[in-house]
C-alpha cells in the first residue's frame, strides 16, 4: 500500500506587484492639499501586472 498525494505544485509564481491577490490598494491621496496627506480611503484597483490572475506574468 502506497498512499498518494494528490497535491499539486503551484508551478506559477505569484504576482511581485499584487502579491497574488490580482488586485492592489492604492491609498487616496488629497492633491496639494494637507501637504499630500493620506486619507483614510483607500482604494483597490485591478493589478495591471497580471491583469487580476494573481500569477507572475510569463513572457
Ligand atoms: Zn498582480
């Protein structure tokens, strides 16, 4: 008896810029004013990297 496991390996590299999330959290920046100061908002964005996959972009 030779149990198998049937994990597969995650050939893909995640995403440098998303981390693997397909997506980003820009914060929300007040233009000129406050001196750039962030706010609380934040926003999440479509990763351009990888296109929302979440894996590194081969080629
Ligand atoms: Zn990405």
């Amino acid at each position: 008896m030779s149990p198998r496991k049937t994990t597969r390996r995650q050939t893909a590299k995640k995403c440098p810029s998303c981390k693997g999330t397909g997506e980003i959290t820009e914060s929300v920046r007040v233009g000129r004013a406050r001196k750039g100061q962030e706010t609380a908002d934040r926003q999440t964005a479509l990763c351009l990297a990888c296109l929302g996959s979440g894996q590194a972009p081969t080629g």
